[in-house]
C-alpha cells in the first residue's frame, strides 16, 4: 500500500469535510473551530481531535495564513540549483535554515533542488544565496523572481 492510500485509509468523509473547509475558507472569529464544527454539524472539540490526529499523521503540515509578500513590503523568488547528489541532504538543510524559505524541494532535473525565497529585498536574497552557495560549495542556483502572479490559490477538492 503506497503512503498516499494509507493516507486516504486514515480520513473519514468528515475528515474531508473538514480539510476542505480551512483550505481556503478558514472562519475569522474567536472561535474558529466551533464555527466549522457548526458548518458540519459536529462539535468544536471533535474539529480539533480530527485536525490534531490529521497533523499528527502528517496529512497536515500546518495551519496559518498566507501573505502577499509585495503587500507587506517583502519580494520572493524561486530558486534552481544544480546539487551533486552527495551534497543534496546537505544543501537542503543549510537551505532549510533560513527563515524566508517557504518550500524546498528535490527534483529529477538537471537543476534538481528548487526552493522559493521571501526576504524584505532583493540585496538580502542576494546575500542569503550568496550565503548559501558559500556554506555548501554549491554555486549553480538560478534566482528567478516572479514579474508577474497568475495563481497562488490552491483548492483541493477532498470530499
């Protein structure tokens, strides 16, 4: 069984219910969870179990809000880097180590780690790559800044 599908064995429909409604929808109130716990004819502390057994198996990362980051004064990047496979572990945890990385991921392609970067300007992203190929010996990373957004809104339909 793939870890996908033992995933899919841990969720009920309720679980669902409830993983679609914080994806996008997550209520503004003082009591959030007794809100969804409303929306689903459930109580607030059975909305919490579920989500703490969901983070808990690793179905959820985690819960916060998303930022435009040219709204708050910050800009990001996405980030290629052409790893050797022996240094890999290693890039990423020095990569990890910085706290404007959002994502970090492995991937097959001649440039095979791409991560993205948000920092308070381009001189610091600068900085931190410089930083970063200066820790690991890695000096191939490709910055490539957004011009222009089209998407950012992910849903996914679990129900």
């Amino acid at each position: 069984m793939s870890k996908s599908e033992d995933s899919q064995l841990l969720m009920d429909d309720t679980d669902k219910a409830i993983l679609n409604r914080i994806q996008s929808d997550f209520p503004i109130t003082s009591r959030p969870y007794r809100a969804i716990g409303d929306d689903l004819d459930i109580t607030e502390s059975e909305v919490i179990e579920r989500l703490v057994r969901l983070k808990k198996s690793g179905i959820i990362r985690r819960i916060g809000g998303n930022f435009v980051p040219g709204k708050l004064g910050f800009v990001s990047t996405l980030c290629a880097a052409r790893v050797p496979e022996e240094k890999i572990e290693h890039f990423a945890k020095v990569v990890n180590q910085f706290s404007g990385v959002t994502h970090n991921y492995q991937r097959d392609n001649f440039y095979n780690v791409w991560f993205t970067f948000i920092a308070p300007s381009r001189e610091m992203i600068y900085e931190n790559l410089a930083s970063i190929a200066r820790q690991t010996g890695v000096e191939e990373i490709i910055d490539l800044p957004a011009t222009k957004v089209f998407k950012i809104r992910a849903q996914f339909d679990l129900v």
